[in-house]
C-alpha cells in the first residue's frame, strides 16, 4: 500500500447533527484551519450551512488550505416511504455541491437512517436486543429508499452513495448491517466501515471489527477511523444510558485510547490495496475536551502505527 491519505470532520470540532447534543460550534474557518494545521488532507461537509453552500467559494476555502471534499453524511428515516421523496430531494441538493468541488477522490454521499429520530432506539444503543428490529415488510420500505437514493444521485451527478451503519437508529448490530446489505444493490451503494459505531452496536455479539472486516468486505468504499471506550460502553450497559448520554460521556474516544485494533484495519486497507481515504472522527462535544489537541494526537497515533499515512 501506498501513501494512504487521511481527513478529518466537522463532527471532530463539535458539529454534530444531532439537536440533543447541540451546543456552540467552532466556525468552519476555523475548523478547517485547525484541521490543515494538524496534518489531515481532507475534510466532510458538516451539517448544510456550516460550511459555505455557494460551491465557487467552498472550492476556495478548500482550495487554500490544500484541502478535499471527501463526502456529506446524509440522514434519511428511510423506515417510512413518505419521508423518501424528501430525503433524496436534500440528498441531491448535497450531492450538486459535492460535484462542483470534488476532486481526487470523489466525494460520497454517506446516507444513514436518521438515527436518534426514535427514542426507544437511541435508548438501546450499544445493546439492541433481538426482536427490536425492522419487520420483514420494513426492511423491504427502508432498503427501497436506500437504492432509489443512491441511483438519482449516481445518475444527476456521478457520485456513489455509501450507506453509514450508526448506533442509535436502525442499522446498528452486526445481523443489521448484514439485512442492509442483503435487501440493497451493490451496484447502486457501498458501506461505509465505521469502526467505532461497528464496536459500540457489536459489542453484544461478541465481535469486533475485524469481524466486519471479514463479513462485509466487499461492500465497503470507504472508512471512519473512529475508537470505543469499553469501560464507557460497559458503564453505559450497566446504567441504561441512551447513544446522547454514552455520546457525552465519551463512548468515542480518542484513538487508541479504546477497544478498536487499527493496526489490523490498516492491514486489511493494504492487502485490499485500498487508494483512498480514512476519515478520523472523534466527537468532541462543547465542554467535552480540546478539539484542536485530539485532532492533534489522533493524527500522531496513526502515524505512530503507519508511517505511510500522508
């Protein structure tokens, strides 16, 4: 494997979209300073608006700190056929913005269910019992609306669509993730393979994400590095905290500092001769810690354990 590039997000300075966890935001010019100055090369969108929705200047902004555009996460209840037409409408808005700044890579649009919209899912996060999913007819609802979304994108822009399992809505655990996978069309949307969400969901089952590695690989494009305090979501179990409360407490940690093996992702990535981007995310919320020093040592840990990373 080559030099393989790695970005960071918004999420990493506090911009979640999630309103249960809202709070002052850094401003996106200095998100992204902080985040050129750290050592990363690429960067997601954020929530729409955070970052300039004019593409002429977001290219700029990009542009002057030597920066890629490498996706926009993009949620969608897809469980419910009414809320589809909207989602896609908002997916394509996103995806013309991407196009007209995208360079090398492409970006992705990295749909996912809107996790958190339902309260008894965000309540089990980290420990989804079984039975608590979408019925047969759901799936059928949720999986249509994933593939119609990715093929309108694919055809009004030339962008592929990566689906993001989340914990919190509902593709979480290991068999969710594997239905998703098993109702969609591989032609039309990919996975992408977040570590830390994948530790947290699976946690229960006994794997881990060497695991999804093995089961999944074919379906993943694209990688969040993300890392899971185990003595956080072991608390979490115990106490019966819900995803916002374990999200607080500091479930995503930083990197290295939790349960997910990178050194075995990595080496996954090589033998794959992957040629993309991993993308750093670690949710530091207002009051939580330092975004600008995480920043800072997840990129020194990773390459600490790759020298290759660029």
């Amino acid at each position: 494997m080559g030099k393989l590039r790695v970005g960071n997000a918004p999420c990493s300075w506090g911009t979640l979209e999630f309103t249960a966890v809202k709070g002052e935001q850094n401003g996106y010019s200095q998100m992204l300073d902080e985040l050129a100055e750290t050592g990363y090369t690429g960067t997601e969108l954020g929530d729409w608006g955070y970052m300039p929705t004019n593409p002429d200047v977001l290219r700029a902004e990009l542009e002057r700190r030597g920066l890629v555009m490498l996706g926009a996460f993009v949620p969608v209840a897809l469980k419910y056929e009414r809320e589809h037409a909207a989602g896609i409408a908002v997916a394509l808005k996103i995806a013309r913005l991407l196009a007209a700044v995208a360079s090398n890579p492409k970006p992705f649009i990295i749909l996912a269910d809107e996790n958190g919209r339902e309260p008894a899912r965000a309540q089990m996060a980290g420990r989804v019992s079984p039975g608590a999913g979408l019925s047969e007819s759901e799936w059928k609802v949720f999986a249509a609306g994933a593939n119609r979304l990715a093929a309108e994108v694919l055809e009004a822009t030339g962008l592929r669509t990566v689906f993001h399992h989340h914990c919190a809505g509902f593709v979480e655990t290991p068999e969710e993730i594997g239905r998703f996978l098993e109702f969609t069309d591989p032609k039309k949307i990919g996975l992408v393979l977040d570590t830390g969400h994948f530790e947290y969901g699976a946690a229960q089952a006994g794997l881990s994400v060497v695991d999804a590695l093995a089961c999944y690989g074919d379906r993943i494009e694209y990688v969040h590095f993300k890392d899971c305090d185990p003595k956080v979501a072991a608390r979490a179990r115990v106490e019966g905290w819900d995803y916002f409360t374990a999200l607080r407490h500091g479930v995503f940690c930083e990197l290295g500092k939790g349960s997910v093996d990178f050194p075995a992702v990595l080496r996954w990535l090589a033998a794959r001769r992957y040629d993309g981007y991993v993308l750093v995310e670690q949710d530091v919320l207002p009051g939580m810690g330092t975004p600008r020093e995480s920043a800072q040592r997840n990129r020194d840990y990773l390459r600490a354990i790759e020298p290759n990373f660029s």
